[in-house]
C-alpha cells in the first residue's frame, strides 16, 4: 500500500482482530490506530497518520464511546492546539438505540472532546440523505431525518455529494461522509477507484489546517 503525498488516511470495515497484529496492517512512515469489532466479525476500524504529525488517541473519546463501538478519535497536534479526526462506521442493519448512541458520540465529539477543530468521517449508511440537496427521503422523527438534523444543529458541514457506492443493478448513493467544522476548508475531492474488492470509491481531499510537525 502506497500513500505518497497522504498525511492521514482511514479505513471502514478493516475486518482486523486480535489475531492481525499491528506489524501485518503496517504502513512505512505512518503511525497506526486501530479499533476492531469485539464479538463478531466484520467492521473494524484503521486510522494511519503521517509519522511526521504529532497525533494520540483522544483520551476524553476513549472513555466516552461505551455506547456506540465502532468509531475512533485520534489527535493531531496544531500550531496552538489539537485537531480532531474521527472515523466511524454505521452498519445497515444499525438499530434505533444504536444510531441514538452514534448522535451522541458526535455530539461529544464537537462539543466535549476539548479539540479546536473536528474532522469526522466514515461509512453512515444512510441513502435516504442527501446533504447537497438538504433532503432527506424519510418522514420527521425517523433515524436518518435525526442524523440529518442533528448534524445540521451541531453546524457540521458535510461536503461528499457524488455517489461512494455503486454496484450493479443498485441506484448509486451516498453512503460515505466528511464533516468538517468550519465552511470551506476541505477542498479538491477527488472520488477514485474503490480498493480491492471494495465497491465504495476512494475519497481524497485536502484540508486546510495549521498541524504541528514533529
């Protein structure tokens, strides 16, 4: 796997375990974070960030994620403070109380977690939104319209608007996510081929921030 010219990059459903040690998901000149799936196979989540990058994982997130499993929060160190980055997964077949609990990390997330700005992305799972629009096709009240919603609240702008996921004989949709904090700072989306078996593309953007080097 080569990642020239990438500082951070994430991966949903890595389907690592306690078997896969980190030396066999290891990336030359990056640090890894992980958070796999207990007790079930599937999901996992990677988080690989540039060596070069003074990152740790979020302490606060650590301890306040109990409800909602499959997300990670790393920290990069700014020029004056910290950077948030999350990465989540939200299955498809995620239950009322499960997409409760994944509202509630984010709202951690942005409010609680103590970062100066907050990156956060991943695989939602929810085809019924969609945010260039602001449209959701799901009536008041229902799961996606309260993600919708309470992502708007929280002033999370989100910036993917062409279809992550096409397979064949299915409408193509937008299933993967990038939020970010602050208007216009994610810029020159590129959407690639997916990987390996995969059949959601590739996202790659640029985003504007001040990082501190090691």
């Amino acid at each position: 796997l080569r990642m020239d010219g990438i500082d951070i990059a994430g991966i949903t459903e890595s389907w690592a375990n306690e078997d896969i040690n980190d030396a066999e998901l290891h990336v030359s000149g990056f640090n890894l974070f992980r958070a796999d799936r207990t007790g079930a196979k599937g999901g996992g989540l990677l988080l690989y960030i540039n060596e070069k990058l003074e990152a740790s994982y979020n302490q606060h997130m650590l301890t306040s994620t109990e409800g909602f499993k499959e997300s990670l929060w790393c920290d990069v160190a700014t020029g004056g403070g910290r950077f948030l980055v999350g990465i989540c997964y939200r299955s498809p077949r995620s239950d009322a109380q499960n997409n409760g609990e994944l509202l509630a990390v984010i709202e951690e997330a942005v409010l609680r977690a103590g970062a100066d700005r907050v990156m956060i992305m991943g695989d939602f799972n929810y085809p019924e939104i969609e945010y260039h629009n602001g449209l959701v096709r799901a009536a008041n009240g229902a799961d996606p319209a309260r993600f919708f919603d309470r992502t708007q609240e929280l002033c999370l702008f989100q910036v993917v608007d062409q279809p992550t996921r096409v397979r064949q004989g299915q409408n193509p949709s937008i299933l993967d996510y990038v939020f970010i904090d602050e208007e216009n700072t994610i810029e020159e989306i590129v959407y690639g081929p997916p990987l390996g078996k995969s059949d959601h593309v590739v996202l790659e953007w640029r985003v504007v921030v001040s990082v501190k080097k090691i």
